[in-house]
C-alpha cells in the first residue's frame, strides 16, 4: 500500500499553493485561517461556560 491515495485524500481539502487570504482592521491584519481558529476557541470556551456539568450521584 502506497501513501500516496492517502496523502490526496488529505491535502484535498485545503489548497496551500496559492497566497494566503488576509483580513484587516485598521492597522491590524490577520489571516483568515487564523480568524477562523480563533473564533472556534471562543465558541468553544462559551458553550463550555454556558453548557451544564453532568450531574453525577448523589453520595449519601
């Protein structure tokens, strides 16, 4: 078995041979990977915050 199917299969989902995409914001300038990182953390850390603990038994 080679690596090579697998190695497509991986890589087809993102181009990474042409110029990165930016964004700016006055003097700021990011890159849309990056955004798009950051904005995954932040819902993460709010449905975290807002999601409920599981309630385990009760020990009495």
């Amino acid at each position: 078995m080679t690596g090579a199917p697998l190695a497509a299969a991986v890589a087809a989902p993102v181009n990474l041979n042409g110029p990165g995409h930016y964004v700016g914001w006055g003097i700021f300038h990011f890159s849309v990977a990056n955004v798009v990182m950051v904005a995954v953390i932040v819902l993460a850390l709010i449905a975290a915050l807002l999601l409920p603990f599981p309630k385990g038994r009760d020990r009495g």
